[in-house]
C-alpha cells in the first residue's frame, strides 16, 4: 500500500513546510530573546509533534519542551466539539510564556480548551504556534493571554488534510508534506 495513492492532491510541500518552520522559528527567536524569559514550548500530541520538533530547532533561543494531548476527533473527521484533556503537561508553567504548538486550528475548540488548561495553572501569557489555519471551520473564539501572539504557518483550505503529522485514523502522520485525503478513504 503506498499512501501517497491515497492523496488527491498536494496542498505544501516538504520544501515549502521546511521554509516555513524557518522563517517561524526566527520569528519567535526574535519575539522573545530581548525577555529576559524562557519560554514553554508545548506540543499538542499527536499532530503536533514532526512541527514541534522542526520548530524547536530553528528557535534560537533557551526553551522548555512539553506536551499536552487533548483528544476531539477520535477516528472521524469531524471534531466532536468536546475537547479532554487526556494527558497533562509535566512542566510548571506558573509564571511563565507558553507558547502552544498546534497542527492545525479548526474549530477552536481545542485552542479555547488549551488556553483555559494554560490560564488556570498560571501562565503569564500564552501564544499560539500553529502549522495550518483553517478559519472557514472557526465556531469557538479564542483569545491569547498577556504579550500572547498567534503564529501561524499556512491558511488551510476547507479540505480534510493529512500528512505532516496530522493523520486520518493515526494513518498518514508520516508523509513528509501536507495534502488532501482522498474522499473515499474516509467515507
């Protein structure tokens, strides 16, 4: 089986995805090296964690890595509007700049779950670093907290991606670009 059968087309390639991560990590080097802070970096698991680990390599700065897993989709496509959170951060972020790392924001839903989490173990402020945006599927407002500022690496289409760390069923985190499933492989 080779998943790249299973894609109707290419959305961004590893090229493109790899320019990106740069140009995101310098940005947020820049945003927080005249602080005198070190920021918390927390990838949402599982989707996040091929960015994550791009994205912490271009910040040229002292950082803490964490992970939080919030689950909203189970094996559907469709958020279920009921984000939990399944597995807790180990680091205290009391007192401190969060940043989020996010494959994508689709409804909000999760973000607004993650940000109150954040919010109530006393982060100082809290930005928000995503691989894709898809606003035409916004439902739930989200606001960053303190200095927080939104990253974000590309405005997602309203098609159902893969790749890159985002999956169908945990399938196709593996491809090295971000695409569009098929529609029969999930119908």
């Amino acid at each position: 089986m080779d998943l790249n059968d299973h894609i109707e087309k290419i959305l961004w390639t590893e090229q493109q995805i790899s320019e990106r991560v740069s140009e995101l990590g310098s940005q947020i080097t820049q945003d927080f090296k005249a602080g005198n802070v070190v920021p918390v970096v927390v990838g949402v698991a599982t989707g996040a964690f091929l960015f994550l680990a791009d994205l912490v390599r271009k910040i040229h700065l002292p950082i803490i890595v964490d992970f939080i897993r919030v689950e909203s989709y189970g094996s559907g496509t469709v958020s279920s509007g009921q984000p939990t959170i399944s597995f807790e951060l180990k680091v205290d972020v009391r007192h401190k700049h969060v940043i989020l790392v996010e494959d994508i924001v689709d409804t909000g839903s999760t973000l607004s779950c993650l940000i109150e989490y954040m919010k109530s173990k006393g982060a100082s402020s809290i930005s928000v670093c995503t691989l894709l945006d898809k606003p035409a599927r916004r439902k739930v407002h989200f606001e960053l907290v303190g200095e927080g500022k939104y990253y974000c690496g590309f405005e997602c289409p309203d098609y159902f991606v893969v790749g890159y760390g985002l999956d169908f069923a945990e399938v196709y985190r593996n491809l090295p670009y971000v695409g569009v499933l098929k529609p029969e492989m999930y119908e």
